[in-house]
C-alpha cells in the first residue's frame, strides 16, 4: 500500500471519527423534564389591630397581634426545551405548588391564649426561560455541564376552595447543572440525564395580608431529562 493510500485511509478513519463524536455531543433538539419542585417561602412580618384613641396625645389600643407566614411549599414541574444551538436552548415550563399559610394571633387585650390559623394556598405557574449551557466549564468528562436559565411567566395562587387570592408576573434566574447518565447517537430517547437548579424569583402582585404586593423567594429543582 502507498503513502498516499494511507494518508487516504487515516482522513478517511479521522474523518468518520469527528463526524461520530460531533453527532454524538451534539445536544438533542427536543428534551423533556420532569421534576420536584421546592418553592420559598414568605415572612410577612407582624400586624398590630389597634384602636385609636381619641385623644390625640393618648397612643393607639393593641388589642391584638398577628405574624404571618407563607410556608414552602412543594409539587410538581414539567419543562420542554427547544434546542437552538449548541449553547442555547429555549424552555417553557409549567409547574404547581401546595403550601401553607399560617397566622400567628398573639397578645390578646382580653388574654384569650395565643393561637394559629391556617390556610392552605396552591400556586400554579405558566412560563419560559432562556437557558445557556456553560459547556467550557464542563466537568466529568464533558457528561456534566453547568448552565445559567433566566426567565419570567405568570403565576396564580388559589385557596383550598380554588378561589383566586391573586395573580399577577414573575421573573426568575439561576443556575444549576445536568449531568448525562445516558447518552447515544441514534434511538429513542438519545439522551437520558440528571437535572438540577437553584433560581430567584420576583413576583408581582402576590399576595399578601395586607393586600396583592410584590415578594422575592427562592426555588430549587431536581429530576430526570429525557432527549429526542
């Protein structure tokens, strides 16, 4: 065999090689994920029911007290990702969350003893983020990859008898990192991987004791994506 046929022969092998592995890491177009979702919660701080005196010199009557709480709450997210390149995809999301309000009534003029209301409350969220995918910091080999996601939709948040208490915007950011457990060039689905991340969320006219008003929280996910 010549020295040219060889040299053919190594492009040829080199050639199907970087085309392989190209295919291999290229991201799937389509990607689905499920996972638990774990929502902040809210201290809306203390509220005083007073009285006002009419003497204008005289300070207002406490007749009680009431620190309420929006506990976190859990539930369900699904997400679908549309792949635009390599480091870019876009991302629709639905998720809903069961939590708990809690009313703590302290100091009673008449000391009657201190007591706790409380209220469950349910949020469902419709939305969409834009997530990038930090390939260059990669870890394990390239099978984790750390992303950033930033995003906003709309939120409502019901009581037990699915009567609205408010609804209004969101906007979110974070960050977290998936990491693959299966991956393949061909077949259905081509990628199975591990999904986790942590975000900030704004949401306005939400509610709150004293009326709809603006609240920042945490949440945090984890679950399985799937890649077709």
């Amino acid at each position: 065999m010549t020295a040219s046929r060889l040299a053919a022969l190594a492009f040829g092998v080199l050639a199907v090689t970087t085309s392989a592995a190209r295919a291999q890491s290229r991201p799937p177009r389509v990607e689905l994920t499920g996972a638990i979702l774990l929502a902040g919660g809210v201290d809306f701080g203390t509220q005083k029911a007073t009285l006002t005196g009419n003497d204008p010199g005289n300070p207002d009557f406490t007749l009680f007290s009431t620190t309420t709480t929006l506990g976190a709450g859990v539930g369900p997210e699904a997400r679908l990702g549309i792949t635009l390149t390599r480091a870019l995809s876009l991302e629709g999301a639905f998720s809903w969350v069961s939590q708990t309000l809690d009313a703590h009534i302290i100091g009673d003029a008449e000391s009657a003893p201190d007591t706790t209301a409380t209220q469950a409350l349910s949020m469902m969220s419709i939305g969409g983020d834009a997530v990038v995918r930090l390939t260059s910091i990669g870890f394990a080999g390239g099978k984790g990859v750390p992303f950033v996601l930033a995003g906003g939709g709309y939120f409502r948040q019901t009581n037990d008898d699915q009567l609205k208490l408010a609804s209004g915007g969101y906007f979110e950011a974070g960050g977290g990192a998936k990491y693959v457990v299966s991956q393949r060039a061909k077949g259905f689905p081509r990628l199975i991987a591990i999904r986790g991340d942590g975000r900030l969320v704004v949401r306005s006219n939400a509610f709150a004791p004293t009326g709809a008003n603006s609240h920042t929280t945490w949440a945090v996910t984890a679950g399985m994506s799937a890649g077709f």
